[in-house]
C-alpha cells in the first residue's frame, strides 16, 4: 500500500488566511503524521490549498474522512448519488428539494457551505474541476480576526463612553452641591 511523505511544506499565502500545501499526494493513502500536519496547518491558517491535485468523488471522500466524520449533500441542492457527502457548486445547479424560481436578493450567488445548519460541518473541501481563466471568484475571510479587532475597538468606544458620563455625573453633582463643575476636555 503506497504512503506519502510525512514531511509537507506549508507556504503561508497571507499575513492572517490560507496557506498553500506541497509535496502531499492527495490521491494515495496518507501517514497519519502527513494528516496530522494538514490538520495543524488547517486549524493555523483555516483555509490551505493543494495545486496540482486530481482526485475523482472516491478519493475525495477518502481524503475528508480523515478528518472526521463526513456531512451529507446540500439540503437543496442534494448530491451526488454514489457519493452522498459531495455535492456540486456549480453556477447552472438546480434545486432537487424546492423547485420553487429562485429568490433574488442582494447576496444571490454566495454561500457558505452549510453554516446555517444546526450543526455544521468543521471544514468544507472545495475541488475545482471546471475553473474559468478569469471572474469565478472563491473567497474567504476569518471573521475571528475581524471579530478581534471588531470587540477591541468596541470596547475603546465603551471605554470613552463611559469616561464621558463619568465626567457628566461629575459635573451634575457639582452643579447640584453649588461648586464649580469640573473642567471637560
């Protein structure tokens, strides 16, 4: 049985998201050090990608398995029938549970790899078979680090906030007592 390397080389991509991994072969059996450092590499950078990778639904299917138990198809969209963890995002996909017309809003076009869900899934796998030279877009983002900062500069603004009715209180209870209110800068 044929194993690869368990030496991977992880090349960040950005200062906080995605980083790229070489020298893995997707489609062979993996050494669990090999699934450990992609695991790792996952968890650091959230988003990693492999270039040059061709695996069919199987080997897909094999490979996401050894990271834990696998979600089903799309619950619009469905899936494919021999392999019911994978379902196509593909721009002419039509609905196999609502064949109501679509719904236009102003997000149509994006998704999320069943976030919405009770319990989603830790991770999704995105293989591109078919990709346009240009336009097609795929996009990520870590909200954790948007979150951070977001929680960071919230609580500047509280802070100021709460300094600013300080000093309003202040100056009320010397109003009250007739002293002179404290300067306000």
């Amino acid at each position: 049985m044929p194993v690869t390397n368990s030496k991977i080389n992880v090349r960040p991509m950005s200062v906080h998201i995605g980083a790229e991994i070489e020298d893995v072969d997707l489609t062979q059996p993996l050494l669990a050090g090999t699934v450990s450092e992609i695991r790792q590499a996952l968890l650091k950078w959230k988003v990693v990608f492999f270039r040059d990778q061709h695996l069919d639904h199987f080997q897909q299917v094999q490979f996401a398995r050894h990271f834990g138990a696998l979600t089903p198809g799309h619950v619009v969209f469905g899936h494919d029938e021999t392999y019911p963890e994978i379902y196509s995002v593909s721009k002419f996909r039509t609905a196999t549970q609502n064949a109501a017309p679509p719904t236009t809003r102003p997000w149509s076009g994006w998704h999320t790899d069943v976030t919405a869900a009770l319990n989603p899934p830790a991770a999704s796998i995105l293989r591109g078979d078919v990709v346009p030279p240009y336009g097609g877009d795929t996009q990520w983002t870590r909200s954790e680090e948007h979150t951070s900062e977001l929680q960071s500069r919230t609580n500047l603004v509280c802070r100021l906030l709460l300094e600013k009715k300080k000093q309003n209180e202040k100056m009320k209870i010397g109003r009250a007592s007739g002293s002179t209110p404290p300067s306000v800068s």
